[in-house]
C-alpha cells in the first residue's frame, strides 16, 4: 500500500477516476480504419475526413461535403420538399416507413439526396450529393426526382452540374419504383448534354449497384476518390456467384483509372481548385474567380488550354486534367481550338537580285 491510500481513501479515488472517465465526451476520437491511428474527431473533420498519416479517405456526409465544396454565401437548397412516401406498402423484417422515421433521425434528413445550388470559386453551379447513412444512400423515388429537379434547374440557369456519389445502388423497399429512377435520371441528362453543358461526375466511397450503372459514368469529366470502391455487384457476390478469386484492388478506383472507366483521381482536399479549374476550361472561362470556402484555401488562376495544333511535347507536359478538360470541352462545344497560322518565311532587307 502507497502513503497515498493510506491518507486518501481507496473510495474517494475511485469516485474521482469515475468521474474523469464521465467528463471525457463520447465520441471525442476516431480511430483511422487503415492505418489504426487514433485521431481527435474535430481534427479529422477540419481535413476533410482524410486520415492526416495514411491519406485514407474516411466517408464524409453530405452537408459537410457540400459545405466544404461550394463558396460560403449563396447557397440555395433544391426539391427539399419532396418526401418519401410508401408506396407499395412494403415490409421485410421491418415496414418501410419505420426504416424512413429511423434514418431520418440519425441523419437529420429526408431522404439520401441533397441538391443545392451556388457558386464555386465565383462560378454558378448546381451540385447533388448522396447522404450514404441514409439508407446506404440508396435511389429510391425521392432520389430521383431531387436529382431530375437539381438538373433542371442547371438547365435553367445554364449552369454546369456537379454530382457526388456515394450509395449502395437502387432502393430495394420501392421495387419497380426505384428501378424506374435509372431511366429518369439519364433521361434529363440526355436533355442537358443537348444544350452542351459540363457534367462532372465525382465518384466516392462506395458508388455501386444502380447508380453506378445509370447516370454515375455518365459526365464528361468522370472523378473518383482515392480507393473508393465502385462497381455494379460487390466483391464478395462476384466471387461466391463466379467462383473465381479477383485480382488485388478490383473495384477500387486505382483500377479503374487503369482501365480507363475514370478520368481522375483527386484528393478529397484538392476537389474544389480541380473541378473549378476544369469548369473554367470547360466554360471556356479565363480564369476562375478567388471566392473563399472555409474548409479549402483559395485557388489560384486556371492555366491556359493547351492549344489543339501544339506539338507533342507541350501537350505531355501540360496537367492531366487541363488535356482531359480541352478534350471534353471540344466533345461538348463541338469546335475544336482554331490551327496556327503557316509561319511566314524571313523576307530579306537587301533588294532582290536581277
């Protein structure tokens, strides 16, 4: 025994540990899923949702993505009034609409689809973004008419639309319903690809099932995280369904960088400078402007479009993105970037020769 336990009672220093214990809040510290590193929770907000040690890209929600990503002032929420409604009367273990009453609590939404619309970097846009914990973020009806709604007011406006993926695929408790939203939702990007009007198309973790074979690698510019998992049918039900082991990082984005289905992959803190220095070239936009977000730093002047009749050497040397984007522009516009003029052979100072 210590001379402290004998002048203090064992009681009151177990009352006082306890209490230690209670006054730290719950939820304080996250421990990183890859690299098991505990992290302070208001930290590991501030970066995103990015692991700072391994670069691990943790799920973020929906607001704080859309409030990270478009300019502070300006913002204008769409289709918030359209709700869910049961149907088909549906019920598996549980009726639907408990399902509803209990997702719409724990994330304070309505529905796994927030549309909004604003400025980013000074340049109007139109942006959707899936709510994963509702719902696994799933497409059911209310998706689908937020989406269409959120597209048709970009078309309105003739702004460029922004779509950030993250969900488990069609909405199971709305059968048919839910199904019918893949065929609405490329129908109204169908119309906005007739006015010539940029689509990105940002693919997070995960983005699977019937959004990824709709309108998910439809933009014109097509982003994922890094080592976001995107495909139709999991790893797992490939595996048992096939009976075949899948190469190391199937599904991940990496591989389908490699294979051509993306465009890019862009750090999560690097998404706003990228898209908007993309939407400048696809706008055909000098520059974009130096309004300020609160989580991003300012972005600095978009670089000039690498010209069509450059040489070889100076397209290899110019950004991914900026090529990707001239590219993409011209599939939009339709007009490539006029040829340079013959050069004009040195006239001479001396009188000509008889």
């Amino acid at each position: 025994m210590s001379w402290l336990d004998k002048i203090i009672p064992s009681r009151l220093i177990r009352s006082a540990e306890n209490t230690a214990r209670h006054q730290i809040p719950e939820g304080l510290w996250s421990k990183c899923p890859e690299c098991e590193t505990v992290l302070y929770r208001a930290d590991l907000e501030k970066n995103l949702n990015v692991c700072p040690h391994c670069n691990a890209h943790q799920r973020i929600g929906a607001r704080a993505r859309l409030a990270a990503f478009l300019d502070e002032a300006g913002r204008y929420e769409i289709g918030q009034e359209v709700t869910p409604t049961d149907a088909l009367k549906f019920k598996d273990s549980r009726k639907y609409p408990e399902r509803l009453k209990e997702a719409g609590k724990s994330t304070g939404e309505t529905d796994a689809l927030i549309a909004m619309g604003g400025t980013l970097h000074g340049l109007p846009v139109v942006v959707a973004c899936f709510e994963f914990d509702f719902m696994g973020g799933s497409m059911g009806s209310v998706v689908g008419e937020r989406f269409v709604r959120a597209v048709q007011a970009a078309l309105q406006k003739k702004v460029p639309f922004i779509c950030f993926t993250a969900t488990g695929g069609a909405r199971m408790q709305e059968g048919l319903l839910s199904l019918m939203q893949m065929a609405k939702t490329n129908a109204v990007l169908a119309q906005f690809a007739q006015q010539r009007l940029p689509f990105v198309s940002v693919l997070t973790d995960p983005t699977m099932g019937g959004v990824s074979a709709s309108f998910a690698f439809m933009g014109d510019l097509v982003i994922a995280e890094p080592k976001a998992l995107i495909g139709f049918a999991g790893p797992r039900v490939i595996e048992s369904t096939v009976r075949v082991t899948l190469p190391e990082g199937f599904q991940r984005a990496e591989f389908l960088l490699s294979k051509g289905a993306v465009d890019m992959i862009v750090d999560r803190r690097q998404l706003r400078e990228v898209i908007a220095r993309n939407l400048a070239i696809l706008t055909h936009q000098a520059s974009i402007g130096q309004a300020e977000s609160p989580a991003t730093p300012v972005a600095e002047a978009a670089p000039a479009v690498p010209d069509a009749a450059s040489n070889a050497t100076s397209t290899a040397e110019a950004a991914p993105e900026e090529v990707i984007a001239a590219a993409s522009a011209t599939a939009i516009t339709g007009e490539a970037a006029a040829p340079a003029p013959p050069a004009q052979p040195p006239q001479s100072s001396s009188p000509p020769q008889p």
